[in-house]
C-alpha cells in the first residue's frame, strides 16, 4: 500500500510540475529582445484569449524560462510565430512594439 501511494504522489507531482513553473497571475516571464527591447511574457493575456499552457509547451517550447529566437524565426511558424502569423493572433510582421519593450 506504501509503494502505491508513494507511485501515486510522484504521478500527482509530474502532472501538476507544469502548473508550479508557469507564469503566475499579475506576473510576467521577460527575456533578452536584443536591440528592441525585451520581451515580457504575460500568461494571463493567453489565457484570457482562450490559450491553454500545453498549446505552447512542449509543443514550441521546452518547460523553462529560455527562449532563442532568431529574427529569421519572426518568418516561420516556429515559436511565438505559429499562432502570432496574423490568422490566430496578430502578426508580428511590423507590431514589433507589441511584444518588444524598451
């Protein structure tokens, strides 16, 4: 019964790590935007638009706060481009201030 239990707490723990590591309410993920300006993540904007955590990860991106995004990735569908392609949400194509902040 011990063995079952402990399984059963570490299944709990993998499904909710997800959960422990994403951007909380009120706060935003930033990175490194180059000469732009960075780049702030606000979780909560997706979600109120209806985005699930598991839309982008792992699917675009891995479970950390690291992103290396290229300006030639700005073209593709990778990344932030696969739904921010101007059909999903808005295309990033000349909106540069609504994402980079200096």
């Amino acid at each position: 019964m011990r063995i079952l239990t402990a399984i059963l707490a570490i299944m709990i723990a993998v499904v909710f790590v997800g959960s422990a590591m994403a951007v909380p309410p009120g706060k935003t993920a930033e990175f490194k935007g180059g000469a732009l300006g960075k780049v702030a993540f606000d979780g909560k904007i997706h979600a109120d638009k209806g985005a699930k955590c598991n839309d982008c990860h792992t699917k675009l991106f891995q479970m950390k706060r690291e992103a290396k995004i290229k300006m030639a990735d700005h073209k593709s569908d990778k990344f932030c481009y696969s739904c921010h392609n101007g059909t999903k949400a808005f295309k990033t194509d000349g909106n540069c201030a609504k994402c980079h902040k200096k």
